[in-house]
C-alpha cells in the first residue's frame, strides 16, 4: 500500500520533535548591553500626539508546549488592539485568533503547530466579532499592522478588506509554512497592492531601539525593528496623550521572558531575540512612564486612563481555558 509522503510527514514530525525535545533545555543568551540614551524621542517629554486611543481587547488563551518554553507553561492571553487615529481612523495591531478557533479548536491547525500549542477562543472572540460589539467597524479599519504572520496575531484578518496591511520587509516570504504556526488562510487574499512591507534596514535609530520608522509620519505610531522571532517581525510604540505604549507583539513574548535571560525555543534567531529583549529592558528603566503590552501579557494594564479603554474581554485574560 502507497502512504502518500504528506501524510507520513504529519505524522513522523511530531514523532521527531518529541524524541528530540524530551527534555527542555534553556536557550540563555545574555546579549549585547543597549545604548543608554533615548534616540529620536525628549528624554522627558515624549511626542504625545492628541487624540490617539487604545482599545485592548484579548481574543483568547494559548498554552505553548513545555518542551519549548519549559515548565510550568500556562495558559496566557492572546490580545489585539484598535487605535483610533484623529487623521488615519481605525488602526488595528495584530488581530488575535480566528473565528476558526472557537469552532474547530486545535483542529484548525496544522498538525504539527497542534503538537506544540494548544489554544482556546470562546465564541465571538476573534477581534472583529468585539469590535463590532464596541460599536468599531472593521469595514473603518484604514490600516492592519502585524507584528508578524503567526496563527494566533493574524486570525480575522481577512474581516479588513479595505486595510492596507504593514508587515516587516522578508515576513510575507518566511510566513508561507503552516507547520511553522503560519496561518496564510487569513492573509492569501490580499493583493500586492495592499501590502506595506517596512524595510528597516536603512531607518535611523528610535528611542533605545537600532531601527524606528514613522508610520505615518506624525509621530503617532513608531515601527520598532524585530527579527528574532521571526524574520520580519516588529513592535509599535503608540504615543497616546497620557504617554507611551510599546505594543511588543512577540518581541517580547510575555514579562517572564522579558526579565530571564532564557530566549526559549520559540524564536528564529535567539541573538536578536537577545538583542531586541535588552533594548526593551533599557527604554523601561529610561522612561519610567512608558507602558509595555507583550505579545501574550497582559498584566498590569493601567486603569482610569480615557486614552487607553481595557475592555472585558482583556480583564479576564487571566483565565483559565475552557477546555
């Protein structure tokens, strides 16, 4: 009997990376010491641009095996997030999980992201379900930034069809594997022209950070350079009125890997993951009002701010999953 080689691939990876990840190891890379000045940005005063807004929303909860992040491996958050721009509209970051999730579980993924992570979304969580709860349209979403092309950052992207959606320049290349947790049913759709891919490479240095774009070029939002997680991947900082917000997508996963020196084995390029990771640790320590968002984090979110709304659904992140 022939055994079509896709189907013997679905089933021997997972064999594989079981035998060779038995054990959890630590990938501890130290990293090179970040600069200690504020580039492109007042050390005291930050470009606060009026009438931008924050809403966070959490679109479900992932656990990612312990074999890459060793244990314990809880459950966390899987947010996205809405700017209203007084001049660009609805901005989303990231897009959270798909509908697919609360439908078909861990069965809509590729069998091999399924060994690695196990992920829950409650019905009418995916981002575009809420916004429309919160009275936002994604048919008034102007512009998509994802931090990167995984499962879980750009599920219910293809609800924006009238975005322009912004990645960093080589991710459209890297995100094509559905194995490596790339989810392209929710991108495939979008034509070439629709595409802003950001080429860092000769941006000039923002805040603590080697590489910084102006998106739109008001000061708004600054494009931050990534690429150890994946190879374009990026964060945003959002100069909201009653200050900074650094939306980390996965450069910085969560706060305990943000305070260990353990880069875990969910990264492409642990130097950089390093490299990315102290920058962040040295713009907290230099501005002290700045608000971190990481990609699955979402503790210690201020309240009473009108610029910065948490809605229901990222007050509970700290939930356990349904299952």
């Amino acid at each position: 009997m022939r055994v079509h080689r896709a189907t013997l691939l679905q089933f021997v990876l997972p064999l594989l990376v079981l035998q060779l990840s038995a054990c959890y190891r630590p990938q501890v890379v130290v990293g090179p010491d970040p600069p200690a000045v504020l580039a492109g940005a007042p050390a005291v005063a930050w470009p606060a641009v009026q009438g931008l807004r924050l809403h966070v929303f959490n679109t479900g909860t992932n656990r990612v095996s312990s074999l890459l992040v060793g244990s314990p491996a809880p459950w966390r958050p899987v947010p996205a997030f809405v700017i209203e721009h007084p001049g660009k509209g609805l901005v989303v970051f990231d897009c959270g999980l798909g509908p697919e999730i609360a439908r078909e579980g861990g069965a809509a993924l590729h069998p091999v992201t399924r060994l690695l992570f196990e992920t829950d979304s409650p019905p009418g969580s995916d981002l575009p379900s809420q916004m429309r709860e919160s009275s936002m349209l994604p048919a008034d979403v102007s512009t998509v930034i994802l931090s990167h092309l995984h499962f879980d950052h750009v599920g219910g992207a293809d609800a924006f069809r009238r975005a322009t959606f912004v990645v960093g320049l080589g991710e459209r290349e890297a995100g094509t594997s559905r194995m490596n947790g790339f989810e392209p049913r929710h991108t495939s759709w979008i034509d070439d022209g629709a595409w802003r891919d950001i080429d860092f490479s000769r941006a000039a240095p923002y805040a603590t950070f080697d590489h910084g774009v102006d998106l739109f070029g008001d000061g708004s939002i600054t494009l931050i350079a990534g690429g150890g997680h994946t190879q374009g991947g990026l964060a945003a900082l959002v100069n909201l009125p009653g200050g900074p917000v650094l939306l980390a997508g996965d450069l910085v996963v969560h706060f305990d890997w943000l305070e260990s020196n353990d880069v875990q084995r969910i990264v492409g390029s642990p130097e950089r993951a390093a490299d990315v990771r102290n920058r962040v640790r040295r713009l907290a320590a230099l501005a002290p009002t700045l608000v971190i968002i990481p990609g699955h984090d979402l503790a210690g979110l201020p309240s009473g701010r009108g610029d910065l709304v948490v809605h229901r659904s990222a007050l509970e992140a700290g939930r356990p999953a349904a299952n």
